[in-house]
C-alpha cells in the first residue's frame, strides 16, 4: 500500500500555493506509506531557474561548492547550487542531458532523482510529515507537483527505493501497486541498454515508459503500451513539464480519486488528500475507469479510451 498524490494548477494564481497545497496532500497519505517519501515540483525557480537545465544528487557526500566548482569545469559553464535537505540541486545555463552525462563522468555512484528543465526531484527514507518539513515544501512555487508516500513490499526502504522515478528528462512516475511480471521486462529493458538504480519494480515501469517517449512515442501511446505489456494491480501517475497522465490497471484494483476544476486537476489515493483544495466542492470528481489513459497539459484536456 503507498500514497499517490499529483496537482496541475491551471491558474497562474495559485502557482505560490503550490507547494503548500502539495504539503497537504503529501501529509495527508502518511499512513498509506510511512517508510519513505519523493516530490516532483515542476516551475520552482528558486530550485529549478527557468531556462537552466537542473539535475537532482541525492545523498551525495560532498561540499555543494566542490561539486559546483567540479561540474562547472567540466562543462565549460557556470553551476549554482541548492542545498535542499539531503539533495544538492545543481543547475546551470545549458541542456539537462549534457549536465546529467557530467555528473555520470565525475560521480558515477551517485543517486540522481531527476534532471530536465523546470524540474526538481526530492526523496528520502523517513515520514513525508518530516521530510516534507525538511524540504520545506509549503514555500515552494510553481504550477504542478507530484508525490509518493512508500510502504515498502519488494525493495529495500532507501532513497532509490522511493518515488518519484525520474529517468527520462523531465519526467516522473509514481505508482501504487506491483507489477508481477517487472523482472522479464527489466530484462529486456537491461538488454537494450537501461541501466537500473534499484531492485524496486516501479522503476521499470518508468525506465519503459521513458524508452518510448524517447522513441518518439507520446504519453498516450506510451501508458498504452504499458498496459499490454505489465502485469499486475497498479495506479500510475506520469508527468513532465508540460502534461499529468493518470492511468489503472484493468480491473482498477488500486484506489485513485480524480478532481477537476477550472483552476485545477488533482488525483490521489484517496479524496481526503483532496479535501483541502480551494473550490473543491465545486470540482468534478470520479474515479478513474479501467485502462483509461486520462491526460492534461498546460492547454488542454484529454482522455484516451483503448480501442
């Protein structure tokens, strides 16, 4: 059992609240996951500058000035530092994925939560109520959050055991659930090329949908496939900077709760990680149908049925 929360804001207005109403979502699926905790907050400019690429180095055990100084040389460019709890997040004024290759070449034991533009990845092992205190969550800003609260089932309780997996620029995926047939596939993904940081079976859910949107599959295409391919009992939630995809397995065994409104679309577990939201009353709720693939962006709204 874990807790899975997502928020996309429509309304400029509320992008200061974000990450206090993140807060209230994240706290509120404590007791569906109490071992470990991860957000993805997306348009933090404090954490992610707009127009830098950004990377997220979990529990590495070095000065931030060292690693800025070293990641700067190697890339010929000028990198800031965030020190977030146990998260440096390095930014700097060129592509994510040319940041990312120069911490794999300087820190090649090194957890990375996530990397792209606009996005920051934070996780840890401990309560969400703590690290999200830690983090300091509630001040953050920007238009779309996502997170996970972990009861650890099949991989050790650590941080590259939490959710978010962010393996793809700019991407994340959270999951409740298991799949039953992840070690085949982890296989083949292996096979191809992947490289995993944990035993945990949502990473190859992530590190296969993130293959296909690099295939140039989109976000539709890619959830469908992963329909026909996982086994098991599953909620997911998919995110990038532009679009927020929910989808369930096909007999919806997971609990999720979907909330619309004009200002905003929020899902979770359960409603009462919704509950606090402004306007709620007015939203439109459901819960969402079996292998249905629902999707937002920052223009529109959609949902994709399977043939």
């Amino acid at each position: 059992m874990c807790g899975i929360v997502g928020l996309h804001l429509r309304s400029p207005q509320l992008y200061p609240r974000l990450g206090e109403l993140l807060t209230g979502m994240l706290c509120e699926m404590q007791d569906r996951g109490a071992d470990s905790a991860g957000i993805a907050v997306y348009g933090n400019e404090v954490w992610s500058p707009k127009g830098h690429g950004t990377i997220s180095l979990i529990d590495l055990e070095a000065p931030a000035d060292t690693v800025a100084a070293a990641l700067g040389a190697r890339i010929g460019a000028e990198v800031s530092i965030a020190v977030v709890d146990n998260t440096l997040v390095a930014s700097t004024a060129v592509d994510s994925e040319m940041l990312l290759a120069a911490v794999k070449e300087l820190y090649p034991n090194v957890l990375i939560g996530g990397f792209g533009e606009d996005l920051v990845v934070l996780k840890g092992v401990g309560t969400p109520k703590d690290l999200a205190a830690a983090w300091g969550l509630d001040k953050a800003t920007g238009w779309q959050g996502v997170g996970h609260t972990r009861m650890a089932t099949e991989s050790a309780v650590t941080a590259s055991g939490a959710h978010p997996y962010a393996v793809g620029p700019g991407e994340c995926l959270v999951h409740n659930g298991s799949f039953s047939n992840h070690a085949s596939i982890r296989r083949d993904l292996e096979a191809a090329g992947d490289e995993f940081d944990s035993a945990n079976d949502t990473e190859v859910g992530a590190r296969f949908v993130a293959r296909k949107l690099a295939g140039g599959k989109d976000i539709e295409t890619a959830l469908t496939n992963l329909t026909e391919t996982f086994d098991g009992f599953y909620t997911l939630l998919v995110s990038n900077r532009d679009s927020f995809a929910v989808v369930r397995d096909a007999i919806a065994c997971k609990p999720a709760v979907i909330a619309e409104t004009d200002d905003w679309v929020a899902t979770a577990s359960e409603y009462r990680a919704l509950a606090h939201l402004p306007g709620v009353e007015y939203a439109r709720i459901w819960e969402p149908e079996p292998e249905v693939v629902y999707v937002w962006t920052r223009s529109e709204t959609e949902e994709v049925v399977p043939a």
